[in-house]
C-alpha cells in the first residue's frame, strides 16, 4: 500500500513569506504527526492530529500551525518565515487501534529553504 | 517520556553483528523502547519496538534487561545499506498525554564498512 506522501519535496521561500505544507497519511491512518528536523537541533516534535483534533503540541512559536481534515490529511503552516525555520519537516501517521498506538510511519520530508 | 542515552557513533564490519545500546534508566513500567533509524535525508524507519520481552522481527532483534533499564538493538547481519542513524525512544504504548509524540535523541551514527 500507499505510504505517507508529502507535498511538495523541495520548497524555497523568502523571509517573512508564509508556507504550506501538506501530508497525506496511509490509508486507515488516523493519527498525523509533524516534526522538525535541523542539523542543530535534531529531530523535535511540532504538533499531533487525531480526527481533525490538535491533541499534542511541541514546544514552537504560534507561527506555526496545522489542521487536519476529515480524510486525515494534513497540513502545516509557517507564517512570517524565518531563516532559522529552514529545515526538514516531516510527517508521520500511525493507525490506532483503540487506546494502543503503534508504530509511526514517516513520509520522506519536505525540505524548506528560507532566504 | 523517559530519557535515552546512546553512543555518538559505532562502527561495524559487513556480514558481522551489529548491536547497538541504549540506556534508559528512568523507563516506567508502561513505558515502551521504540528504535529507529534514519538513512541520510530520508524519513525514520520504524524498526522494532517491545516492553520486557525480547522481540524479533525480520530486520532486528530488541534484548531488553530484567531490569528494563537498558536495551539492545541487533542487527544480525549488517550490510552497507544499514548505514545511518539509529534512535532508541522511550514511549508510553496507549493513553496519557504523549500521544503520537516520539521524542528523538542524538541517536547513535552506525556505519558499516566493508
């Protein structure tokens, strides 16, 4: 099947410009994860989506955001960009079933540059 | 979620085992040992994950102490494609607050060489 596809692969923005990123999960997956990953800081959790529900966030500015919709899909935003927000963002999806979660597959990253 | 404290790099020959260890002294009794591994500028790939049971799966063995207060990931026999980075996550499995939250270390650089 399907894994997790994240849109686009590669993106350059300018400073001050705002972004969106999307991540379709696997099928049947209903949990949607995001992370950052940059050479200083490694990989750090942004935030956590279950049913179109924000149910876990990190510790990142209120410029970034995301949401989920009602296929599971989701984005992420970054407002007002930032040269330090460039960096890999990742998606993750896990399937839950009932109250256990399992184990979490990522997609390939989007890679953003800001200049 | 607990802390994990892992060496910065090892290095292992082509065909040999390969184990990776991982401490976690602080591990709660429903806390779960998740690794990871990352290939260069690709997502993590899930490996392996047990509670206090040893578990093996087609890519890996996980041996977790009595104890639980350390871990060890094996790779029976590595390869050059095992080359990366390899994160060992202490997790709560289900409810609580940590859900769909993995907190990753510095993980440990593995490379295989011929």
């Amino acid at each position: 099947k399907a894994g997790v596809t994240q849109t686009p692969r590669y993106l350059i923005k300018t400073r001050g410009q705002q972004v969106t990123l999307s991540c379709s999960p696997i099928s049947g997956h209903r949990s949607v994860s995001w992370y950052q990953q940059t050479p200083g800081q490694g990989l750090q959790f942004l935030f956590e989506y279950f049913s179109e529900t924000q149910r876990n966030k990190g510790n990142f500015p209120g410029r970034f955001s995301g949401r989920q919709f009602s296929n599971s899909r989701s984005e992420m935003n970054v407002s007002t960009l930032e040269l330090g927000d460039s960096a890999l963002y990742l998606c993750a999806s896990s399937k839950l079933t009932g109250t256990a979660n399992t184990e979490a597959f990522f997609g390939q990253g989007t890679r953003l540059t800001v200049v | 979620d607990a802390k994990t404290t892992q060496p910065t790099s090892m290095d292992c020959a082509e065909g040999r085992a390969a184990n990776l260890p991982c401490n976690h002294s602080t591990i709660s009794g429903n806390e779960y040992v998740y690794w990871y591994r990352q290939i260069h500028s690709q997502g993590p790939q899930y490996i392996i994950h047990g509670l206090k049971n040893n578990e093996t799966n087609e890519m890996a063995s996980l041996i977790i102490t009595e104890d639980r207060k350390s871990s060890t990931l094996i790779l029976p026999h590595a390869t050059l494609r095992d080359t990366a980075v390899y994160y060992c996550i202490v997790r709560v499995e289900a409810g609580g607050t940590s859900y769909g939250k993995l907190t990753f270390g510095q993980g440990t650089i593995l490379t295989v060489h011929p």
